[in-house]
C-alpha cells in the first residue's frame, strides 16, 4: 500500500498483460495434455518464479510451493524433473525457459492477468529516462 502522498508523486505506465502458464519438462506426461487439471496440479511439486504467490483468492501460496524465489538456475533445474511444474507469466516462459527443455501449459485454476508495468517519479522526465522506458518496453513485447 503507498500514500496518497507518495502516490501522487509516481507516474505508473502499464506495458502489457500478461497470463500465467505452467511451465513443465518435454519429457513429462504433462506435456502431452493441452490443459492440467486441477489433479495434475495437485499431484506435482510446485515451484514459484517471478511472480508473487498469491492466488486468484488473494490465498498466499508459498506453503504449497516447494520453492518460491528468482534463482532462476533453481528453478529450471526442478522443472527438468518431470513431476514439477513451474508456475510464471508467459512472458518469463518465453524470455528464460529453453524452449528445447521445456513447455507452457494453460491450467484449470482461475488466474488474474499480470501487469508489467513501469513506476517512475514524475519529476524524473529526463529524457534518458523516457528513452530506458522505451527499451524496456521494446525487451518486453519482443517475442523470442
């Protein structure tokens, strides 16, 4: 939560929606279905990557995860085993999971879009500013 104070000093530009995925190894199973069930997802180890565990209830998830940090060597390696799945956004499926290794897949569990977005103070309008914004948001929508 921010201060209405803080608030007012802060210039929010949103650069995309984004969905979550279930990340998974080629050589699982999994991979062979189109959509995980619940029971599939119940049934895996589960693993977190760049995105805050919370669900769709607003439930905070991190005890039914194995592991929830960045590291992202961690968590490629756990999605290598074929009963983990690895829960993130499509964009950090396309941007850092080998697509060689691994695959996305939609579940059965409500999601909310994600939002990438860019908080900036609003009496920071320097142009370099305006030009690191425009290449972040160029990174982001570039598909890989």
């Amino acid at each position: 939560t921010v201060s209405p104070d803080v608030a007012n000093r802060l210039s929010l530009n949103v650069m995309m929606q984004d969905n979550s995925v279930a990340v998974i190894s080629h050589t699982s199973p999994l991979a062979k279905k189109e959509l995980l069930s619940i029971d599939d997802v119940s049934a895996s180890t589960k693993t977190i990557y760049g995105v805050a565990p919370i669900d769709y209830f607003g439930k905070d998830a991190s005890s039914y995860v194995l592991y929830n940090d960045n590291n992202l060597a961690i968590h490629q390696q756990l999605a290598s085993e074929d009963n983990t799945i690895c829960f993130t956004s499509e964009i950090m499926y396309q941007k850092f999971f080998p697509k060689e290794q691994f695959t996305a897949r939609p579940f059965e569990y409500p999601t909310l879009p994600y939002y990438h977005m860019l908080l900036r103070r609003k009496d920071s309008q320097h142009a370099v500013y305006q030009l690191l914004e425009r290449i972040i948001t160029k990174e982001l929508t570039k598909r890989t």
